[in-house]
C-alpha cells in the first residue's frame, strides 16, 4: 500500500507542477512555437499515458532508490537526469524527424523536463518519507 499512496502522492504533484506550466506560465510560448501544429483539445488520453508512465519511471529509478539510500541529493541529480533524458528523447527527435520543429522549444523543454523530474522526484521522496 506504501508504494499506492506514494504514486499517488507524486502523480499530484507532477499534475499540479505541469499543468502549472502548460496552462499558465508556458502557455504562450507553446502556442507561437507549435503554431499549426498544437491540436485544437489535447488528446488527454495521450497525455495522462505519459503521466502514467513517467511517474512510475521515477518512482522505479529515482524515488524508491534515493528513499532506500535516505539520499534528498540523490534523489534531486536522478530526477533531473531523468527528466532531462525522458524530455530529450521527444525533443530531440522531434528536432531531427519534424520540418520547421523549432529548436527554440527544444531547449526550454528541456530545461523543464529537467526542472520537473528534479522536483516532481524531490516531492515524491519527502512524501515517502512521510508515508514511512
């Protein structure tokens, strides 16, 4: 039951964080970079598949292992490598396969990816070690 309410915890958290970004503070910048290429709605199915998947990715090499070595500094350079690689891998195919993919929108995503798996990871290891 531990690790339920631990994914919980840290998919709020990652939610939150994100849709922060998205819907408030990056809103813009998305909608001038991908101008003709953003959907109308997104596809929320899509969207929370990827939550889905990212939380436990971080879960399964970052937070669980920084909680096992008691490591908040672990914890913070795990979740921003993963982060960084998990965001770099969209982008940066998306910059080598996409006609007019703007390489503008692939560095700040990546800064973010970077950001959020830091401290998405971070909120999820203090949560475990509330939970604990």
């Amino acid at each position: 039951m531990f690790y339920v309410k631990l994914y919980l915890c840290t998919l709020v958290a990652f939610f939150a964080i994100d849709m922060l970004w998205l819907g408030v503070v990056a809103r813009g910048f998305y909608q001038r970079q991908l101008e003709g290429l953003l959907r109308e709605s997104p596809l929320w199915s899509a969207a929370f598949l990827f939550y889905l998947l990212f939380i436990l990715g971080l879960l399964v090499f970052v937070i669980v292992p920084g909680l096992q070595a008691n490591s908040a500094r672990k914890v913070l350079l795990l979740g921003a490598f993963f982060g960084f690689i998990t965001y770099a891998t969209y982008d940066l195919t998306n910059l080598a396969t996409l006609k007019n993919w703007p390489l503008t929108m692939t560095l700040v995503d990546l800064v973010w990816g970077t950001l959020l798996g830091m401290s998405v990871s971070y909120i999820g290891f203090l949560a475990g070690r509330y939970l604990a």
